[in-house]
C-alpha cells in the first residue's frame, strides 16, 4: 500500500499516480476528445454518492475490465483509495496519457489551490473489476462557483 500527498501548489503533475505514455493527445480516439469538451465541467468524480455530510462527499467508482469513467473535474481537496487492485488508463485535459497500477489500499491526497483543477477520465484496463473511494473535502466549495461555466 502507498500513500501519497500532494500539497504544493502547480505539483499536482509531479504527484500523479502512474506512467506517461504519450504526450499532446497522441492516440485520443474521437470519443474521448469529444467527451472531454462534452464534460469539462462535469464535477461527478464518481458513480455513485455513498455519504455526504457538511465536511465532506465519499464516492464510489466501480469500473468493469474495458470500462471507462466519463471525464470530470476535481477542485474540492479529496483523496482516493484503491479498494481493489489493478490497472487504468488515465487521459489528463493537457494531453498527457497515463498507465496506473493499484494495489489494494493505494491512497493519493491532493489539495488544490484557487483556480487549480484535475480534469481527467478512468479506463479499467485491467482483467478484473476496479473499485475506488473518492473523499471530497467541501471545505473550499467556493472552487466549484469560480470554475463553473
């Protein structure tokens, strides 16, 4: 299990789980591209709400082998728990193309600083089911009314 914090301010590329593939949105299918213009204010980082309180929003993703979560922006503080092991392809807004491997119990913690964001999607490219929690810390919710479209 590994755990990992990021909380300098315009760090948030140095702190990014996985390996870079490629670069400038090399191998984007026409899909994904579109689903990243369709949905680059989408702030549903998850599936499915499990608990929500005034302090804070848990998520849960649950993804099939070839599944894909749709793109969607963090601004809320948050951290993610890998709850099962395996492997994803993340596409980030800056082109860059990402290929993670979780071991269950892997835990990042990022903090964003006013006008940072993560806009990126989730694709299970593994062999068995991926399941994440993803804890949102309302505490800087302002982030969201300033990023809004």
């Amino acid at each position: 299990m590994t755990t990992q914090k990021n909380q300098a301010s315009g760090s948030l590329s140095l702190q990014r789980a996985g390996t870079v593939v490629a670069r400038n949105f090399k191998g984007w299918p026409e899909e994904v591209l579109r689903d990243f213009h369709e949905n680059a204010y989408n702030f549903n980082v998850g599936q499915r709400i499990v608990s929500e309180t005034d302090l804070v929003r848990v998520w849960e993703i649950r993804l099939d082998p070839g599944h894909r979560l749709n793109a969607h922006r963090h601004v809320l503080d948050y951290f993610w728990t890998a709850v099962s092991a395996g492997r994803s392809r993340q596409h980030e807004d800056d082109g860059t193309t990402r290929e993670v491997e979780y071991a269950a119990g892997d835990t990042r913690h990022f903090r964003f600083a006013s006008g940072e964001y993560l806009l990126h999607d989730l694709e299970n490219t593994g062999q068995s089911q991926l399941i994440f929690v993803t804890v949102e810390h309302k505490t800087n919710t302002e982030q969201m009314k300033h990023q809004s479209r």
